[in-house]
C-alpha cells in the first residue's frame, strides 16, 4: 500500500519548507522505482499542475504568509535517477518554469544536492 503522500496523490502537498534564503520548497515525493509507464508519468504531471496551481493561484501565499512563486523551488525527491521519459517532461518545464522564477528541481533521496541531467545544457552565466 502507498503512503498518503507522494506523487501518485495529486490532492496532496507532500513537503513544504523554507529555503535558507525565505524562500519556499515544495517538495512531490516519488516513492516508487520509475518504471517507464504512461500512467506514471501522467502522475507526475497530474502532481506538477497541482503545485503550480497552488502556487499561482494564490492559495500559496494564503498558507505560507510573505512566500510568492517568485523563487519557488518545486522539487521531485525520488528513490532512483529518472528514467528517460521522465527526463524528457522535465527539460521542458524547467524552462518554462524560468521565466515566472519557479525552480525544478530532481534530488535523489538522502543525496544532499539536486541531481543534475546530464543531457542538460549547462547554465548560462553572464
């Protein structure tokens, strides 16, 4: 049996928490080995909807007074590296994620910085 939390539970807010900097994360947390399956990735996508309506629609800013989307960090906690189709949901909504200053971010569980695509380009600096 799953737990009540996680990413196959779209109605949930897995984990919130500040960020040093004030700023808030929000956590989905995927308990389960990918495994490659449509219903799966229709599952993180149904749960990324859900946090991005509660962060921009305001219902963010009435449970977490001063927070904003602007410096959000959405993140997937996961059990193992994200299989290739889920890789390729997330390139996309990272960027455009970008230009509403959400961050995406995958961290491997107990790993103590995101994990990064190898398949993505790096960062652009200025």
């Amino acid at each position: 049996m799953l737990p009540e939390n996680g990413v196959h539970n779209p109605q949930v807010i897995d984990l919130a928490a500040r960020n040093p900097d004030g700023t808030l994360r929000l956590v989905m947390q995927e308990h389960r080995p990918w495994d490659g399956s449509d219903q799966r990735l229709g599952e993180l996508q149904d749960k990324v909807n859900a946090y991005l309506c509660f962060a921009l629609d305001g219902q963010l800013e009435r449970e977490y007074p001063g927070a904003s989307a602007q410096g959000l960090v959405l993140e997937l906690e996961c059990v193992e590296v994200p299989d290739e189709m889920v890789r390729a949901l997330l390139r996309p909504l990272r960027e455009a994620l970008r230009p509403l200053g959400v961050t995406f971010e995958v961290r491997l569980r107990g790993a103590s910085e995101p994990w990064r695509d190898p398949d993505d380009a790096p960062p652009l600096t200025e």
